[in-house]
C-alpha cells in the first residue's frame, strides 16, 4: 500500500455516522412489519406517540420532540391529517400556529403499532450489554434529543454509574465523618464546664 493510498482510505468501521446509519437502519428493519400493518412509517409513528404524550402540541413543538425537519413534518401533517389520523385547529395561544391532536383513528393505529415498536427497542437493546444501556441512550439523545431529554437520560446514567457514589450515600458518608471528627458533647461534660467557670 503507497503513502498516498493510506491518506485516502476511510475507515467505515469507526465512522459514527456510518455506523448510526447502520444502526437506525436495523432498528427501523424490526419495527417496518408491524409498522406497515397500520399503513405507519416510523417518522409517522413518532409523531402519534408524541401527540398521545401530549395533545394540541403545535407542529414547532412536534419538530422539537420527534426530531423530523419542518417542511417535511409540514407534508407529513398535511398528509396524515387527510388519512384520518389527526386533525388541525387554530391555537388558542397563538393564532399563526395550528394546534395538532389525535383522532379515534390515529390512536387506535398508534395503540396497534405500539407493542411492536416497543418489542424492536427491547431487541436493540438487548444487543447491549444492560449497564451500557443508559448511557447508550444518553449518548443517542446527545446527539440527536430534545435538550430537556437529554438532561434527563444524563441524570438517570449518572446515578446508575456504578463506579460514581450515589448523591444521597456521598452525603451521608460525608455527615457521618464530620460526625465521627468532632464527636457530640454530652449534658454532663456541658455542666462540668459551667461549674468550672463558677468557681
């Protein structure tokens, strides 16, 4: 192999976008059957699973909790709206925007999908060994969640560190050294003083 030829090798095996590629690829392989049986596709059941979550989000707060762009989330409400999933009314907090809510239809295709796509995740996440799990997650949110998912995966993965103390045993073990450096004076000491200043 010339100099010039290793310079131009890229190595798709440390490649993070390649291999998340790779990766959303098999997870999206696991959950396409049931998926299709509802006539969903992921990205489409992202945004029922965020509107089951929370109603009468607008389409702004749906880019934000499912992470699709907005002009192809635009086409994807616009489209799901005439399929019967959803339905569009006015804001009553802002009259430029469109409060988007469920319909019987889109919940029952949603519930359907569900346990599917739940099962999927479980799977690629059984290719995890369990105490990777969480960060794994944290990681995944890093890069592509909501900041307010993120900080909170962060948290969970922190406190299930087992190499880091929990918060709560730190500060007890903290107290109780204090405790055990200056130990507490008892009644008697505390009268034996003042006699002595008497006298």
């Amino acid at each position: 192999m010339t100099e010039q030829q290793a310079g131009t090798e890229f190595d798709l095996a440390a490649s993070p976008s390649h291999l998340l590629h790779r990766a959303q690829q098999a997870a999206v392989n696991l959950s396409s059957g049931a998926l299709a049986d509802q006539g969903l596709t992921l990205r489409q059941f992202a945004v029922l699973a965020a509107l089951a979550a929370q109603e009468g989000q607008s389409q702004a707060r749906l880019v934000d909790k499912t992470g699709i762009d907005r002009s192809t989330l635009a086409d994807m409400v616009v489209r799901m709206e005439r399929a019967g999933y959803i339905k569009r009314v006015d804001s009553t907090e802002d009259r430029r925007a469109k409060a988007v809510s469920l319909l019987a239809k889109g919940r029952k295709a949603y519930e359907a999908a569900m346990p599917a796509v739940a099962e999927a995740d479980k799977q690629v996440l059984d290719m995890i060994r369990a105490n990777r799990r969480i960060g794994f997650l944290a990681s995944l949110a890093s890069i592509g969640g909501p900041e307010e998912e993120v900080a909170i995966l962060e948290e969970v993965a922190e406190s299930e560190d087992p190499k880091k103390p929990k918060a709560k045993k730190a500060k007890a073990k903290a107290t109780k050294a204090v405790k055990t450096d200056k130990p507490d004076k008892s009644k008697s000491d505390k009268k034996k003083k003042k006699k002595k200043k008497k006298k």
